[in-house]
C-alpha cells in the first residue's frame, strides 16, 4: 500500500514548530496572547500579527532539550522586523548562553522568509546581523540546524543565516537565495533574470538544486514524518566535521574556474561541484596567473579614498581579486589591519563592477580575516580589523545567484563574527553606503560602528525602487511611511536613532579627508579598539544598552528580557 | 487599514482561551479569551476601509447562534465573510475541546 504523506509546507509555523518537538514537550514562549506585535506597522496602515510571526517554542527533540524556531510565511511574506527579529536572536542567544554554561540546548530554525521587512527596514536588518552572530556562537556547541520547507523559503539577510547553518534540510518547493527574481529584475533587467519564469527559477534556486550542488544537505519529501525523522538524525548526529561557510577555498577556487563571459545553467554548476574537492582547488591555481596580469584600471571611490588616507598606501598590490583591499598598518601603537570592498571596472563578473559584493568579494574579505585570526592565533593580544564600509548593494545577477552568492556572503561573516569572539577588535567605518546584503557581509558583524554624518552615508535594506515594487507602494508612499518610521529613512541621523552607531562624526570632508580629518577618525577608531577591549563584549549586545538604543530598540529589548522570564 | 469594535450582551461562558489562524492573504486571525462579565467585546483592525457594515453582520449572525461572554480581537487580512465565520467558529471549538490546541 502507498503510504499518504501528510504536508508540512502546508502547516503554519506554530504546527511545524509543535510537529519538530517531541510529543507533548511543546511550550511556546512569548505566545500569541501576550501580544508582542509590531509596533511599526499600525503607523503604516499594515495590520499587525499578535505574534509577529515567529513562534518560539521549547521542548525536547529526542529527549534532549531543544529551541524550535519556526517564522511564518503567511505573514508579511516571514519579513524580520524589530520584534520578530529580536524573538529569534534572543532565543538563539539564550541558547548560546545555555551552552555555555554547559546546559546543552539543540536549536532548529523552520525559515521561511523573504528577508527583512521593509516596512520595518533598519530593524530587520540589525536584527539579522545579530540572528547571525548568535548562530556562529551557537554552532561551536551544537549543530544549528536549518528546514526550509517553503513556500517562501529563504531570502535576502536571511539566505545568509542560512549559509551559516550547520545542516539544511529543504524540499523541492524551498528556495534559497540572495537577491529575489524580482529584486533582480528590478536592479539589473528582466533580461538578467525573468521573475515570471517560474521553472527557470526553481531550476536555479529550487531545493533540488541547491542540495545537488551541495548548498544544501538533505533533501527531502515535503512529508511531516520525513522531515522529523531527518531533524532526529541532525540531532543526534552533532555537529558537523565540516561547514560550508568556512570552506573559503574550495569555494573560491571553485569561482574562480567559472568563466562569467560563458553562459552557465544548473546542469553545468552540477557537473563542475560534483568533481572531487581537490581537483578544483589546482585548476584555481592557474586562473590565478591569468588574472594577475589583466590591467586594472583604479577607479576612486569613497571607500579606496579613505582605505588610502588610513593606511597611507596608495600604490596597493593588485591582488586576484582586486576589488577587495587589505592592509596592515599601525595605527596608534600597534598594527591593525584594514579591509575594504572597492569598484573594479575590470571585474571577471559584469554585475560587481561598481563596488557591489559579488561572488569573489565576499569570499575574499572572508579570507583575509581569516588570515589575520591565523596570524594571530598564538597571540594574546590580537589585531583590530577595520571594515571600511562603502558598499552600494550587493551584486545583482543571475550567475550570481546560481552559484550561490548567498553563500559567499555567509562566508564573510562567518569570519568577522568568528574573528570577534576569538578576540579581534572589529570596528566599522561607515564613509558611504552601507547597504543591505552587502553590509552585512561587510561591516554588520562589528563590535563598534562608527559613522560619518554626511548625506553620502546611507544605510538601507533595499534600493528605493526595489523596495517600492516589493512592498506594492509608490516612492512617494514609501518616503512618506519614513517620516512616521525613522527606521524606513536612508539617512545615518535617522539610523543613528537605533543606538547602534559608537559614534556619528560630523565636520569631515567625507569626498576627500584633509589631514585633520583623518587624525579626527584615527583617534576614534583607536578608542572604539580600546573602548572594545576594555569591555571584554566579544558578542553584540553592547548594541543593545547604549542610551539611544533604551528608546530607539525599546520592543527588542522588551522581547529579549521576556524570552528569558519565560526560558526555563 | 481601520479598527471596528462591537459590543454583544452574552449568556454563556467559554472554558477556555483560544488562538486560531493567521494574519496573511485572505485570512485573519482570532484570539479569543473568556470574560467574567455578561458581554462580548469583538475589535477587529482590517487591512480593508469600508466594510463596518459587513462585519457587523458577520458577527451579528455568530453571537445570535453563539452567545459567549468573551473578548475577541480579530487581526484580519482580506478574509471573505465565509473565512471569517469559520475563523470564527474554528475559535469557539478550540476554546470548548481540551484537545485541540491549534
């Protein structure tokens, strides 16, 4: 007889979350009734969902104390905003701390989400710096496992927490992406990327896909029965020997053997990741020389002005992937190392050209934070990072998707979260845009931020257009809904309100810094160093606790000291 | 979006609260929590300007057949009248059945 599966895509998420649990272990924390809704939402004509759409829910998988947290699609299409956003950081965060004190706590995250709300932008996009950060913690302890069912699947910010996961369970109806068909449609041309065709679609970014080029690492039946069976084996197996987000190598060897001049399907994403591991790391080797001798022309950016001026290097040595700068210089007494995204017009890929975070870019800032936490491991004392943070958006293609950009980005921020709990003072300068995507690859793990006040300083989820066609409103609609929500405004003064920036600097030149200028930012990048060291945070809840964060992060905050109220 | 409230004089008591459906597309959600008092008050926020009269008729029909002392909030997103009476009525049996819990 042929068995019936019964739908877990078809639940919502208080049933998957109640399914994943053993039998009769489910409690939920922050429960409908409690009503944590949105408070941003109300203002904008939206109505809100008592539990924001995430439910948190404690239990037992296996007979092992377990957190299941489960968002649900229906609902403003599993947006993160400042409630829901902070429901899932402070639960992964309490897990942390469980294991940390030695209480292992097992941690599931059902995603199902487009990534952040953009009727709540700036909240949803510190929220997922911070889901991110937790679940780098978190994993050192115990496997954070991933089921992405669909229908949504994931997106956006949120595609990278996936690419964080220890372990992906997802079915052919899950997808898993950076940038949405539409996002790219609307960026770069339905010629890019034709949001209506649906099967060219989840052909690239389908469940299938994404686990036979090894994205993902289970695919399963959209049955209730498979898919707990699957989530007991993650369990019970542990953590991983390996996780992708830190497979910098193999994955930028494996970018480096696709030629972006060359169309590329699915099929041949198949058949090049599905040779052996090592093959591809020496075929990298030999791009490599090719590539050192292409010409590339500088194009001064905001970012490479003052990666220079800091570092007092302006004939740096192009490396293979130019659009991507590190030094290491003193600053004050001692040497600390500066990172910067910058524009190629050369760049191998068409769509990272002007400064974007593309499929190398992330890859490479991973690697050279990587390197400093090698260079340092027997050190006591290790070296400051300095993000300088100009980064328009991330990039915007259809082969950037299929070979999983996502990824790339995950693997940056795996290194900087990594690098700062190891110790490493992370500090942000924020000289330009600091957008979406391609912040939080670079800059959003910091442990300090520091802003210039400049009207060329921005920080945003989505390009106005983007956001306009996503959320079905007007620019004028959109621009109208930031003056009631200052986290909707691009501007830094309205981003400074969230209590996140260590400092927002004005009386500087930010086109071209003069002398003083630069002695301004370097005495306060030496004190953000100091300022970190001295705290001992190597997590980020300082973000949390400055003064403008009490009002600014008021429902976050109240999320995340009820979550522990009602933990054990 | 507008927020509706309405008053019911009510005889019968609910054991127990209950929580069903959820605010997406075409579907709303009711929480629905029992009240010492002889009343019902429903408030319900709806993404849709204009249908008061609509509504009112909804739950005219549920507390003529229904007369619990309760305080609903109805969160709702482009429900059809047939959506929101079986919202309705799927409230009332979780709040009655010790288990179903949904």
């Amino acid at each position: 007889m042929i068995k019936l599966k019964d739908s877990f895509v078809e639940l919502k998420a208080r049933e998957r979350a109640k399914a994943l649990l053993d039998e009769g272990t489910f409690r939920e924390l922050l429960g409908p009734f409690e009503r944590l809704e949105s408070p941003h939402l109300e203002p904008q004509g939206i109505v809100p969902e008592c539990d924001d759409g995430v439910v948190i829910a404690r239990g037992t998988i296996c007979g092992e104390r377990a957190v299941v947290i489960s968002i649900e699609g229906s609902f403003q299409g599993g947006g993160i905003g400042e409630v829901s956003g902070a429901k899932i950081a402070g639960a992964l965060e309490i897990a942390v701390k469980d294991n940390e004190e030695g209480i292992k706590t097992n941690a599931v995250i059902v995603h199902d989400s487009g990534g952040v709300r953009l009727q709540e932008a700036n909240y949803g996009l510190l929220s997922i710096s911070e889901i991110q950060s937790a679940i780098v913690a978190l994993r050192n302890y115990v496997p954070v496992i991933g089921v992405i069912p669909g229908k949504i699947g994931c997106f956006g910010g949120m595609s990278m927490t996936a690419g964080l996961f220890s372990k992906i369970i997802i079915t052919r109806e899950g997808r898993m992406t950076l940038n949405g068909p539409e996002v790219i449609e609307q960026e770069a041309g339905v010629a890019e990327f034709d949001s209506s065709d649906k099967k060219m679609i989840w052909n690239t970014i389908g469940g299938a896909q994404r686990q036979a080029i090894g994205l993902a690492d289970v695919l399963v039946d959209d049955d209730i029965t498979t898919i707990i069976d699957e989530v007991r084996v993650a369990v019970k197996d542990g953590k991983p020997s390996k996780l992708r987000s830190k497979q910098i190598d193999l994955f930028l060897s494996r970018i480096k053997n696709v030629d972006p001049t060359k169309p590329i399907g699915p099929m041949d994403v198949r058949e090049m990741w599905s040779k052996d591991e090592d093959i591809t790391v020496v075929d990298a080797a030999k791009v490599e020389q090719t590539d050192k001798n292409e010409l590339v022309e500088k194009v001064m950016s905001r970012g490479r002005i003052w990666f220079e001026k800091l570092t007092g290097i302006t004939e740096l040595k192009v490396s293979d992937v130019p659009s991507v700068l590190y030094a290491d210089v003193n600053l004050g007494k001692e040497q600390v190392r500066y990172i910067a995204v910058v524009p190629n017009p050369n760049n191998r890929f068409p769509r990272a050209r002007k400064g974007e975070v593309g499929l190398e870019e992330g890859w490479t800032v991973a690697k050279y934070v990587r390197e400093v936490m090698e260079e340092d491991a027997d050190k006591e004392k290790k070296r400051p990072i300095i993000a300088v943070v100009d980064v328009p958006s991330q990039a915007y293609g259809y082969k950037e998707e299929l070979l999983g950009i996502f990824q790339s980005c995950a693997g940056a921020v795996d290194a900087y979260a990594s690098a700062r709990y190891a110790g490493h003072p992370i500090i942000s300068l924020l000289v330009g845009p600091s957008i979406s995507g391609a912040f939080l690859t670079h800059g959003y793990q910091a442990n300090r931020m520091i802003a210039l006040d400049d009207p060329g300083v921005l920080v945003h989820a989505m390009s106005k257009q983007s956001a306009a066609r996503i959320t079905k409103r007007t620019i004028e609609e959109l621009d109208e809904a930031a003056k009631k929500v200052p986290s909707m405004a691009y501007d830094i003064k309205s981003y400074s309100t969230l209590g996140t920036l260590e400092d927002l600097v004005s009386g500087i030149d930010a086109e071209s810094p003069k002398a003083e200028d630069l002695e301004t930012i370097k005495e306060k990048l030496i004190k953000a160093i100091e300022v970190t060291r001295t705290s001992g945070i190597r997590d980020l809840s300082n973000r949390l606790t400055s003064e403008k964060a009490l009002t600014g992060r008021a429902a976050g905050i109240k999320v995340r000291s009820r979550l522990k109220e009602e933990w054990n | 979006m507008e927020r509706l409230t309405f008053e019911y004089a009510a005889t019968k008591s609910v054991p127990k609260r209950a929580y069903v459906g959820v605010v997406g597309s075409g579907d709303l959600e009711v929480l629905l929590e029992p009240l010492e008092d002889k009343k019902a008050y429903v408030t319900v926020r709806t993404r849709f300007d204009g249908f008061e009269q609509i509504w009112k008729d909804i739950l005219d029909r549920f507390f003529e057949n229904n007369d619990i002392a309760a305080k609903i909030e109805i969160n709702d997103f482009g429900a059809t009248p047939g959506m929101v009476s079986m919202r309705l009525l799927q409230a009332l049996e979780v709040s009655q059945d010790d288990k179903t819990q949904r």
